[in-house]
C-alpha cells in the first residue's frame, strides 16, 4: 500500500506540485493508521497471516474492535476522497497525467474498498457499536453530498470526475456502514445485500470511470483545452 502511495506520487508529474505533496502526506498518513490496525490485530490474534484471522472482536472486545474498524475506514478513507481526507484529490486529477488519474479512481480504489470490507466483516468482525456505525454513515453521506454538489459546479471535466469518484466511493462505504448496522440488528439477508451492493458498485465504477477519464484524456489531446465550456465542436477537430 505504501509503494502505491509512492509509484502514485512518482507518476503524477506535471501536477501541482502542492497537490503532490498534500497527496503524498495525507495516504502517508493513512497509511500509518493501517498499519498501526493491522499490528494490534496481529499481536491480538497471535498471526500474521491474514486468512487465519477470524472474529478478532470476540477476543479484543466491542471498543477495540470499533478503533480497530475506524482506523481501517480512516486509513483506506485517505485514498477513496472520504472527507476530511479528499484535499489531495480535485487538485491532483486536474494536473496528473491521465494514466496516474485512471490507476488513483480505479485499482487503488478497489483494494481499499475489498480489504476494508474482509477486514470488516471478516478478520475483525463487527462490534456492537451504534456510534461507530452512526459516524461511518455520517461520514460517507456528508462526502456522497459534497461530491455530488461540487461536481455540479466545476468547469473542468478532470474535476468533475474527481468529485464523482468521492460521491461513488461514499456510496460504496454507506452500504458497507449499511452492512454493519444490518449485521447488528442481526439481518443475514440485508447485510449480504448490502455487501453484494458495495462490490458491484465498486466494480462498475472502475469500468465506467476508467473509460470516462480515459475518454477526457483524449479529449484534452485532441482539442488543448481544460475548460468544458471551450470543448465544443469536437467531431470537427
């Protein structure tokens, strides 16, 4: 995860160079935070072999698990554009080459969101802890929003998309928050629903916004500009 944060940051050349380094400090950070969860549940479940840990909650209790969870959701949080971890992202899509921009909404996005989910619901296991799950919802409904209402208002297509990765990855955690709060009021079939939800949405993300950025990426090739109000006439050029 961290040579991810590095290759990343190598291959984001010709971005603001403020926007490199905010990235670069903010998935650093996260990614100590993952660390830092998956080194108590090593030393809790006595492995560091991840298959092998099952249902650390029933040993670490109810309020380490929750930090446990949270530091997951945080950390991976750096990467998918949840707020207040999403200042690296509007910035770093505008000026990164468009490949850089592709593996950042795509790939990385999809580790995130399927280790965060095993790590849930798997390895740890979900704690009886309504706060946790009330922030986590909290937190992914506030980033769906504000990406959703930004991406109304930008003027570049890079940005436009930037914000649209934050609200589609908020809406996949809301359904993994969903999850946790089904898996509570012990509703097998809403939780499997929820997490089938948050895979799908996953996968169909990394298509659809890969060939959208892709499509922009060539767009701004062919035609030298930014702005999408400048982009008219493409057929002719």
């Amino acid at each position: 995860w961290e040579l991810i944060s590095i290759t990343t940051f190598l291959m984001s050349y010709g971005a603001d160079e403020t926007a490199r380094w905010r990235y670069f400090t903010i998935t650093h950070m996260g990614g100590l935070l993952i660390m830092g969860a998956f080194a108590v549940m090593w030393s809790i479940s006595g492995t560091y072999v991840l298959s092998e840990m099952n249902g650390i909650s029933s040993i670490a209790g109810s309020m380490v698990s929750s930090v446990l969870i949270f530091l997951l959701f945080a950390g991976f949080g750096t990467k998918l554009g949840i707020l207040p971890f999403h200042a690296w992202m509007p910035d770093l899509y505008a000026g990164a080459p468009i490949h850089t921009v592709t593996l950042l909404s795509t790939v990385c996005s999809n580790v995130a969101i399927m280790i965060l989910i095993k790590g849930i619901f798997l390895w740890i296991g979900v704690p009886d802890n309504m706060f946790l799950v009330v922030l986590m919802l909290l937190m992914s409904s506030a980033t769906a929003i504000w990406g959703a209402m930004e991406s109304l208002i930008q003027t570049e297509p890079r940005r436009i998309l930037a914000y649209s990765s934050m609200e589609n990855m908020a809406l996949v955690t809301m359904c993994i928050s969903a999850a946790m709060l089904f898996s509570q009021i012990s509703s097998e079939s809403l939780v499997v629903v929820m997490v089938v939800a948050a895979i799908l949405h996953t996968v169909n993300h990394s298509l659809f916004k890969s060939l959208m950025l892709m499509t922009v990426g060539t767009v701004e090739n062919c035609t030298g500009e930014h702005a999408i109000e400048k982009m008219g006439g493409l057929a002719k050029v």
